[in-house]
C-alpha cells in the first residue's frame, strides 16, 4: 500500500468566504482549490484521503482526481483530521495532513516535510519569517503585555507530516487545535520547522483568491 498517506482537510463550509458553494470547491485558474490540493498531495503520497462536507462525496467529477478516497469531515478541523486518520491504512508509517485552502504548496514542500520525519523527526511543519512586529496582548483590555522575539518567530503552514503513530496518539484523546503539530507537541514529541513557502496562500476570503490567481499567472510565464 505504500508508507506515506495524505489526509487534505476539505470539510469546512466555507462560509466566511460569501459563497453558495464551500471554498475548497471553487474554481483557481480553472482547477479547484480541492483538486489542486489533492493533486500536489497525490504526487509525493502512496494514498490520499480527502475529507469533505456532508453532502459532497460526489465531488470526484468536479474536483477530485482519481483513486483518492473522500469521507465526511467532523464538527471541527480535529475532528475532520480524525476522520481522515481512520481511513488511513494501519500500516503507514507517516501521514501528511494539508489544508485545501492552500492550493498552492507543491510537491516539493511535501517532500520537504516527509523528509525530516523519515530522518527522526515526531513531526515537521513548514514555516516562514514572521516580516511585522508580533506583541501578544491582553484580549480583555487591549494592553500589551510582551514584544515577542521576531527572529525566533514563524508563521505555519500546511501541509505538515508526522509519524502516523504519533498522530494517532495525539488524537486519542479528541482535542481540537488550530494545527496537528499544537496536539503533537503537547504530548512532548518532537516538531521540527522546515522551509516553508511564501507563496503557500491559505485562502480565506475573495481577495486571497485574487492574490493566488496572480501567482498561479505569474508562474504560467
């Protein structure tokens, strides 16, 4: 079956993005944001899992290429995560888990990732340089409480790969998070940053489409 599984997050609804239809399924420069996802997973992954809303598994002919196998996400991204873990064969070795909604990453980031889990890594995610000023502040009255140390700072991406025993073990327990690596590295594994990719937009809204549209023009030259 092959060591290396992806499982691409496409369960949300989408719904801060304005459209009928969820994001993940819009189209970006003629592919959707799934398919693109799906694909870049699918060209350095023995298996893919696609884990979409209630209601869309018949996605494949709109948006999914062949052989991938879709389940229905959870309430939350954790729980989606969960669902796509229980599709992946007891046998693999790492699990890589993206987010549709950076139909950007290409193939290269997955193998950057999987590569440091196979060299000993619990978990690899990528990251990039931090450009502002970052000050954690108090949420109840706005005061600033710390500068942080803009050197030591990254800003993570997906897609971010783990040894699939550890990742099972960090959704054991149910938890959510904003990423997989939160979970891992709150059992005391070991999470290693990678290069990241500046261009890896997470598509949020309509004018993160109009930004990723240019790029994907501007590499077309």
């Amino acid at each position: 079956m092959g060591d290396v599984w992806a499982i691409v997050v496409a369960g949300g609804s989408g719904s801060r993005f304005g459209e009928a239809v969820p994001k993940q399924f819009l189209a970006l420069a003629g592919r959707s944001l799934l398919d693109r996802a799906v694909s870049a997973a699918a060209a350095t992954c023995d298996g893919v899992i696609a884990v979409l809303p209630a209601g869309h598994l018949d996605a494949a002919p709109n948006g999914l290429s062949g052989g991938v196998v879709a389940v229905v996400g959870g309430p939350t991204r954790s729980a989606s995560v969960r669902a796509g873990l229980a599709a992946v064969p007891d046998d693999a070795a790492i699990v890589v888990v993206h987010d549709a909604a950076r139909p950007l990453a290409g193939p290269e980031l997955f193998e950057r990732v999987v590569a440091a889990v196979r060299a000993g890594a619990d978990g690899a995610v990528p990251g990039v340089a931090v450009p502002d000023t970052i000050k954690r502040v108090d949420p109840a009255g706005g005061r600033v409480v710390e500068t942080l140390d803009r050197p030591a700072l990254r800003a993570i991406q997906t897609p971010q790969a783990f040894s699939a025993a550890v990742l099972r073990a960090a959704h054991a327990g149910g938890a959510d998070a904003t990423d997989d690596a939160a979970l891992v590295e709150a059992l005391g594994a070991t999470v290693v940053v990678v290069d990241g990719d500046p261009s890896n937009l997470k598509i949020t809204g309509p004018d993160d489409l109009a930004r990723a549209e240019a790029i994907v023009t501007r590499r077309a030259r």
